[in-house]
C-alpha cells in the first residue's frame, strides 16, 4: 500500500484565504451597486462561500486531530484558520445585516469602508500565499505591514463616519440601523489585522 500523500496545510489557510477575497470582492459589488433586486443573487454567492469554507476548517481540524507532524504547531494552524473563517463569518454576517434592516440605499462613503475590506482581504490573501515561505520570505513582513496600515485608515474612516452619523442624521432608527453596519464593517477589517499579527507571531516562534 502506498503513503498516504501528505495534507498540505499552507494550501489550504491559503483556500480560506483565496475565499475571504473573493467573498470581499462580492461585499464591495453589492455596496458599490446596492439594488435590493439583484441583492440576493449576489448576497447567496458569499453565503456558498462562507459554507465552503466551513467545510475546509472542517477537513482541515480533522486532519490536524489524525496528524502525526505538522509544518508549525498544530494549535497556530487552527487558530489561523479560525480567524481566517471569522472573516467571512463576518462579511456574510453583513448581507443578513442589509437585508434584515432593510436598506434600501448606501449612505455616502460606505463604498470606501468596503473598499478598505476588499483591499485588506487581498493582503491576507498574498500574505497567506507568501506564508509557506515565511523562514526565508522578505515579502511577508511588508505584506503584514500592508494590512495593518488598511486597519488604521479603517479605524479612522469608522470613526469619522459614525461622527457624521450621530452628530447629522435625526432619524433615530437610522442611527440604530448604520451604527450596526458601521461596527460589522469595523470588525471584519479588525478581524483581518489579526489574522497577519497571528502570522507575524508565527514567524516570531518559528524563525
């Protein structure tokens, strides 16, 4: 009987990675061409997503549960993997928020708090990429550094625009309904800070 072909763990945090792009990307259409008739066709393709996704952290634990070596610590694999998942648990999380307060239009500048995802998304994704090489790489540091810049403008962006918000609009459910989507929007972009600081931590313990 042949070996078993040894699971490829990089390969797969990079799947969930590759996923949050995607599903990102998804995020940023919606908000840049918010109609409530077409909303559902789009919103779906995350949640399919998100569910594959799922099913990777899945395999991807059961694997780790069966291993007997692993390239880094089994628990840094898990944990990464889990906040990678966080991500789009969040970014689906943002369709239910529009369709269940029932926004009917974007508010100004909301594009660039999805823009800001869509950007830092791709970080994580080329960081996941460059991360099988992280004993050697000279990329993945400035890659880390990359998200953690799209992270602070994020914070600044969330607060000027919740600001706005309170300080503007007299509409009270209005306030209640853009003060949830601006908090989802912060989290997910804090969720993808740390998926690269659990990486740069990685890098720390294993170089």
């Amino acid at each position: 009987m042949g070996r078993k072909k040894q699971y490829d763990y990089f390969k797969k945090m990079e799947q969930l990675a590759e996923n949050v792009h995607t599903a990102a990307e998804i995020l940023e259409e919606i908000v840049d061409n918010y109609s409530t008739t077409d909303f559902s066709e789009r919103a779906e393709k995350i949640h399919e997503i998100e569910k594959n996704s799922d099913q990777i952290v899945e395999e991807l634990t059961n694997e780790l549960y069966d291993a007997f070596i692993t390239p880094i610590e089994r628990e840094d694999i898990l944990v990464v993997s889990e906040r990678l998942d966080d991500i789009l648990d969040g970014i689906n999380a943002m369709t239910y928020l529009f369709e269940n307060l029932v926004i009917t239009q974007m508010r100004a500048e909301t594009d660039k708090l999805a823009a800001l995802v869509t950007e830092a998304a791709k970080g994580v994704h080329e960081a996941m990429k460059e991360f099988p090489k992280f004993k050697i790489s000279k990329a993945l540091k400035e890659l880390i550094s990359d998200v953690n810049y799209v992270e602070s403008q994020g914070d600044r962006l969330y607060s000027r625009l919740k600001k706005h918000l309170f300080s503007k609009e007299q509409d009270v459910l209005e306030i209640v309904k853009w003060k949830e989507i601006y908090d989802g929007f912060e989290l997910i972009i804090n969720y993808h800070e740390d998926a690269v600081d659990l990486i740069d931590g990685m890098i720390i313990k294993n170089t």
